[in-house]
C-alpha cells in the first residue's frame, strides 16, 4: 500500500532536497560494480521525481555530483561523467512528460563538454514546464558556492554598485547559486550517515532534517513519502518557542 494517502497536500514542504549516498556500498553489498551502484541510483532519482510530480511538489534538489567527488579515481569520474550523459539524454522525454523543470546549481565549467550540451539542452527543452522544478547539485558544494559569491560580492563593491555597510543576509542570498529557489524546508540523506557534507550549508539553517539507513539505490516511492509525513508532525519554529507558533 502506498503511503501517498498519508501526506498532507495542504501542508508539503515547498523545497526538498536530498543527499542521495549509498550507490558505492549498494554495488558491494551486491558484488557488482560500481557504476552499476550509481546506474541504480538513477533509476531512484526518477523514482522520486515521478513521487514528487504525485504530491505536488514544487522544487526537488538532488546532490549529484560534489566538488569533492572530482578528487576520485579517473576511471570512475568517468563513469559517473558518461552516467550523467546518457541519463540526461534518456529523462528528457519523461521530464517534458511530467511537467518538470530541470536546473542546475554548482560550477558546471569544470563538466566535460557533452555533459555540458546534455545539460544545456534539456534545460532549454524544459524551461517552459510549470510542474515541479528538478535541480541538479552538479560539481557544487556550498563552500564553494559561498567563496565564489563572496567574491562577486567584492567585485560589486569595488564597482560601486553598492557599499559594504549594504551587505546583509538578503543580499548574500541574492549571490548564492540557489538565489532562484526557496530555502529548502527538509532535507534528506540515505544511507545512514548523519552529516551534511559540504551541502547548502547556508540554506539548510532551518531545514528539517530526515536521515534513514536505506541506501539510495533501494530508496523508493513510499520512502519519501514516508520522510515527506514524518515532516509534516514536527513544529517548525525558527528560532521562535512553541507558544508563539501557537498565539500566531
């Protein structure tokens, strides 16, 4: 049975985003590669983009590809780089049929060439579509997304576009590569790990935060959802006591 009748629409987070780990230890556990791991792993992300597009769900951030992950062996860069390729090209039909929206956020010049066309193209082919947004974290990680806005926010300066005394939190936002998207409201990480490694680190300052042992290979439709209601019974209270939320 599926738990899609548990979630309450009136009240879906507007933002998810999901650190998909796992694919590695899943390929182990099953005494294949690899790439087959990470070829599994996409057919989870479809899984639960296709959940997200039942539910109603505006944005869906999957991290993809970290800055840390360029720092693995060439073969499997690789793999995972033609993985990413072959993915694009195969989705972009099931995206324009569901209505999605493909972005991208991270330093997308360090992508090889055809994984930037792939990119280029489904986002042009989809930016007409009004369902859910799907970003793509591809070669992003927040650190470098902060130093990278820092030094545009320097560059400003210096050109007098505005003064330092005018530097706040919404203008920080206003440089980082998520300034076109909503904070999310809950983030996900399989695979057991509790850490946030690297990701949105400025956004994720009042995220609800959901991990599970599932490695993300085996995390399917009902596991989301299951994340998505396990969301919707906390009280979200940015920096606020429970009685106020309550008096507001």
């Amino acid at each position: 049975m599926s738990l899609i009748d548990k979630v309450d629409k009136s009240r879906l987070p507007q933002h998810v985003a999901i650190i998909m780990d796992g694919n590695r230890r899943w390929a182990k556990k099953h005494g294949v590669d690899s790439s087959e791991g990470h070829s599994e792993g996409v057919v989870s992300v479809r899984k639960i983009m296709e959940a997200a597009v039942a539910v109603g769900l505006p944005y869906l951030t999957v991290y993809t590809f970290s800055t840390e992950n360029w720092n693995r062996s060439d073969e499997e860069v690789n793999a995972l780089m033609s993985l990413v390729v072959l993915a694009i090209n195969r989705e972009t039909p099931d995206l324009m049929q569901n209505n999605v929206r493909l972005v991208t956020i991270g330093d997308t010049s360090r992508l090889p060439e055809d994984v930037r066309q792939s990119l280029l193209e489904c986002i042009t082919q989809t930016s007409g579509n009004t369902g859910t947004t799907l970003v793509l974290a591809l070669s992003y990680s927040s650190r470098w997304e902060i130093v990278d806005s820092v030094k545009r926010i320097v560059a400003d300066v210096q050109r007098q576009l505005f003064g330092v005394d005018e530097i706040d939190e919404n203008r920080l936002s206003s440089y980082l590569a998520t300034n076109h998207l909503p904070d999310p409201d809950l983030l996900i990480r399989t695979g057991g790990e509790k850490r946030i490694s690297n990701f949105l680190l400025w956004q994720l300052s009042y995220t609800e935060l959901y991990f599970t042992d599932i490695l993300w290979p085996d995390f399917k439709e009902n596991d989301f959802y299951e994340a998505i209601v396990s969301y919707q019974q906390r009280e979200r209270r940015f920096g606020k006591t429970g009685d106020q939320i309550t008096k507001s």
